[in-house]
C-alpha cells in the first residue's frame, strides 16, 4: 500500500533514517563494552545497550518500509486545486464563532497541528478531504461536533517550509 508524503516528508525520514544507521557502531560498541563488564545475566548495561540497540533496529525497518512504500506528492505541482487533497492548504471557519483556521492536508509523519499541519488521516483530514469552497464540514472535536464552512483552498508549500 502507498503511503503518501510531501517530498519535505520523505527528505526528514531519509535522513532520519540515514541518522539511525549511522549510530549502529556506537551501539555495537556499548553493547561490548558492558559484555565486558562481566555477566551478561545479570548485567543492567548490557540489557541497557541491547534494548536501545533493538529500537534503533525497529525504527530503522519502520523507516524503510515508509521510504519503500512512498508516494510523493509534490503539493507545489497542484494548480488551481477546487477540492480539498492530500497537500493542499484549506482555510476553515467555525460557523458559531466565526474563528478561522488554516491547515495543510499532509502524512501521519509531518503532520503537527500547532504548524497547521494536518494528517488527511485525521478526523479533521477526513471530514475536509474532497470538500469544495462554500461547503459546510462537521468535524467531531474533543468539545463536541462543531461545524465550519470552507472559504478557500490553496497551495502554500516549498520544500524549504517549516514543518518536518
């Protein structure tokens, strides 16, 4: 199954990624430090090193799954976009407040709401992905159902953007 992402996104997890593989040495080589220590059995360095080691192994396979699997979708190569997609940024505003919110529809990795940016895998994601301006969403919040209007849709990435 493709996972989409922003080429920001699929950058930060390439070098993530290249950040792991380059710790192994130091890794393996706390783990023959502690063995050095004595018994293993009982040894809380050695569990220590080993468990950490473990992790990094775990991140490193869940990193290049996501690599393997990526679709990229450049937001920047979107024209002129008349529904809410996976990249587009969508201005909201919350019809009994009239307080408006802008996000940016992207990928579980980069998505980080206090940036406005928005997993499309998220409740909110979902109740905009497809939405054209004029159409009226409601989006169950942790206060409730609350119903906002989309006012517009537009692209506002680059690469270079804050984010990941």
């Amino acid at each position: 199954m493709k996972v989409p992402m922003t080429p920001r996104s699929y950058a930060a997890l390439r070098d993530e990624l290249h950040r792991l593989k380059s710790s192994r040495p130091e890794l393996a080589h706390a783990i023959e430090v502690a063995r050095e220590l004595g018994d293993i059995s009982e040894n809380a360095d050695y569990d220590a090193a080993k468990e950490k080691s473990g992790m990094v192994e775990a991140k490193i396979r869940d990193i290049e799954a996501k690599l393997a699997h990526a679709q990229i979708i450049n937001p920047a190569q979107i024209n002129n976009p008349q529904k809410v997609m996976f990249g587009v940024s969508v201005r909201i505003v919350n019809l009994n407040t009239d307080e408006e919110k802008v996000f940016m529809l992207v990928g579980a990795d980069e998505s980080n709401v206090l940036k406005g940016l928005v997993s499309f895998e998220s409740p909110i994601g979902k109740s905009l992905i497809g939405k054209s301006v004029g159409d009226i969403v409601s989006i169950q919040l942790p206060g409730g159902k609350t119903e906002y209007e989309v006012t517009e849709i537009f692209v506002d990435y680059t690469e270079e953007s804050e984010g990941a």
